[in-house]
C-alpha cells in the first residue's frame, strides 16, 4: 500500500515526514488510486533526470497527459525540447537578464515606497506577486498587460499539476490569456510586415530568432508565452515569501541577514533547498523499469519528488534544519530548479529577483514580523503561501 497521497490534507500541510519514510522505506512507491509512481531519494533522481531516453517529459509535467510533445520546454523531448532550449536561451539567458537588474531594482523600491506607510501588508499580493509578475510582463513587452487577470490565470493554471483546476474558473482565464497573447503577436506581426521596427522586447526576439533554420510557430509561441507567464512569476512569488518567513520564524535570523548581506544569496539557497517551490513534477518511461524492486510500467506517470531528495540526509547534513552556515556553492545541488536537460532556464532571473525584493525589505524594515497567520497555497505539490501578513514600526530607519 502506498504512503504517499499528496492530496492528504496531513501530507499537504507537512509533507516532509512522508518524504522521509519514502526514502526509507519505500523509496519508489505505487500510488494505485491516482495511477502513479513515486520516487523520492536523490540519487534515484538526479540518475532518471539524466536518462532523457527513458525518462519523458513528452506527456507533460503535471499528472493529467498532455498531447505528446505539445507543450513548450518541460512538455518536449529531444529533438524538440533543442530546439526550444537553443531558442529561448538565445533571448533569455543570464547574459540578457542581467541587464534588467536596475529596473528591477528600481521596481522593488517603488513598491516598497508605497508600502511603506502603511505600517503592514499582506506580503504575497502586495510584494511576493507584483515583483516576478510585473518583471516578466516588462520583460515580454506587454505595456498595458491585465495584471489581475494574469494572477489569477497563474494561481488556476498551477492547480493543473495534479489536476485540482476547476476548468469552470480556467477555462475563461485562459481564453483571455491567449486572447491577449494573440493580439500582441498580431500587433508585431503587423509591424514587421509594413517595413516598420517592432517593440526591443522578448515577444519580438521570440517571434524573429531562427534556429536552425526555423523560427517558433504561434502555437508554440503561445505555449511559451503562457510557461513564461507562470513559471517565470509563480514560482519566484513562493520563494520570495518562504525566504521571508523561514527567516522571520528564527529569533535573530533577520538582524543577522541585515548585518551581513553576504549571507542573502546563501539564505535563498537554502530556501530553495528547505522549502522548494515546487515539490514534484512527473516523468513517463519509454519502457518498462525496475527500480528498487517495483516495475513501472511504461507510460506510467512517475512523480520525481525534488523536495523529498533536497532533505536527503544521504546528501545534506541536518536536512531538516534552516541553516545559514551551509556552503553556497554546495547548496546550490539542490533539485529546486531540477536538473539535468530540464533544468530551470529562468532560475538566474528568479534568484535576482529574490535577492532584490530581500535586500529591499532588510533595507526599509529592520522590524519587520509576521503579523497574523500566513495561508497556504492550493495546489498540493507546491510550497508557498497565498497570505503572509507582516508589519514593522512605522519609524523604521533601515535606509
């Protein structure tokens, strides 16, 4: 019998115990009643994550199947997944990025300007969201994008890791999504078409850049748009709030990181490892195979459970603990960003984010404190908070 249900409420409000008799116990385990496998040791991981020939992402990442090969990145395989990746990391790469970090910068602050007075917030909508959200609009050229509903769109969408969207609530989101999408296309389409020189922004290079001998068609442009869209804010919004409170919750934790920034890059590290966003996502083999004595058959979804294998004790010395003394070039093994072929192409602009928005807050708000009790996020194999209220003293001095 299976020991893991990740839409156990117990499982879902603390998931690390499970994780650790999985990796004791049963380090791959059958979930009959939502028809996959699991696997939960690093080792086992980082070993499938590699095996690109047996282990596919063609179905998708999230539980329910995709059409083969239809998604963009974490949906494809080799030779397609190539192409993308060669793609996206022409326009997208941490040499392009770093050239947003004033602006980003300069976003925080403004944020921070108007949050200021008012003595607390409700940290995920006011801060945690608008930063990656905002960000990766500017980035895509999208001037008068509908924000809200793109929050919304994001939140829905992740539900469909493992199913939980209601399509009743998706499905509008996402027609408006593509609606806007589509108009933003048509819009540089148009002014390529008339001699005329298109928005500098990552829709246009999207649009233009050839690889190998081939340019992106607009279903695939579209998906892409959509993966950036919540991969690129979503998950940045969960990291930024975990860092806070992880830090918040530990007496001394945040006038320590006020005294020595040099300790903000490791704090996110060990964020990422302690409380990665992102849980799990699956893979499909190509044949049957068998692993610590369980067969999985071929096409069988398979959850590889990064969090479970970033609190190996094979691999980490008191996993269970958040610690800022762990080295930063080891902590960044961990599986937050996944490895291998797949790994996060936007993990540098989401660390920079983080970092930003936290140096931002130890900069204006030495007091700050979590002011009531934060909310989890829904979906069940991801780690975040929808309400984090914090306040600090209104004659803060941090700048």
């Amino acid at each position: 019998m299976s020991i893991y249900d990740p839409f156990d409420s117990e499982t879902k409000k603390n998931p690390h115990p499970t994780y650790a008799r999985l990796r004791e116990e049963e380090p791959v385990s059958a979930c009959p009643a939502h028809a996959f496998h699991v696997v939960s040791r690093d080792e086992d991981i980082r070993a499938m994550l590699r095996d690109v020939d047996t282990w596919s992402s063609k179905f998708g990442p999230g539980l329910p199947f995709a059409e083969p090969n239809s998604g963009a990145l974490v949906g494809v395989d080799p030779p397609e997944h190539t192409f993308q990746r060669k793609l996206i990391g022409a326009v997208f790469g941490p040499r392009s990025i770093a050239g947003y970090e004033d602006q980003i910068a300069a976003l925080v602050e403004d944020i921070l300007d108007e949050l200021e007075p008012k003595g607390g917030a409700d940290l995920i909508p006011t801060f945690a969201e608008r930063i990656p959200l905002v960000v990766i609009c500017r980035l895509l050229g999208f001037d008068d994008a509908p924000l809200e509903t793109f929050r919304r769109y994001v939140h829905v969408a992740t539900l469909g890791v493992l199913g939980e969207a209601d399509p009743i609530e998706l499905e509008p989101l996402y027609a408006d999504t593509m609606a806007y999408f589509r108009s933003e296309i048509a819009r540089r389409a148009q002014l390529i078409a008339e001699g005329a020189t298109p928005p500098d922004d990552l829709t246009t290079q999207l649009m233009i850049t050839e690889i190998d001998g081939r340019t992106l068609d607009e279903n695939v442009l579209l998906g892409f748009m959509s993966f950036l869209l919540i991969g690129g804010s979503g998950t940045t919004t969960m990291l930024i709030g975990n860092v806070v409170y992880e830090l918040l919750q530990r007496p001394g934790m945040w006038d320590q990181l006020r005294a020595d920034r040099s300790l903000v890059p490791v704090a996110i590290e060990e964020s990422l490892r302690y409380d990665a966003p992102v849980h799990g996502l699956f893979r499909t083999p190509n044949h049957d195979v068998e692993l610590h004595g369980h067969t999985i058959a071929r096409d069988t979804k398979t959850m590889v459970l990064y969090a479970s294998a970033n609190r190996d004790p094979r691999v980490w010395d008191d996993p269970d603990e958040f610690r800022l003394d762990r080295d930063q070039r080891q902590l960044q093994r961990h599986l937050a960003f996944g490895y291998g072929t797949h790994i996060c192409l936007g993990a540098h602009l989401s660390r920079m984010e983080t970092r930003l928005g936290l140096n931002g807050l130890l900069n204006r708000f030495p007091t700050l404190r979590i002011d009531g009790d934060p909310v989890d996020t829904e979906p069940s194999v991801l780690k975040g908070f929808d309400h984090l209220p914090v306040a600090w003293d209104l004659n803060d001095a941090g700048r």
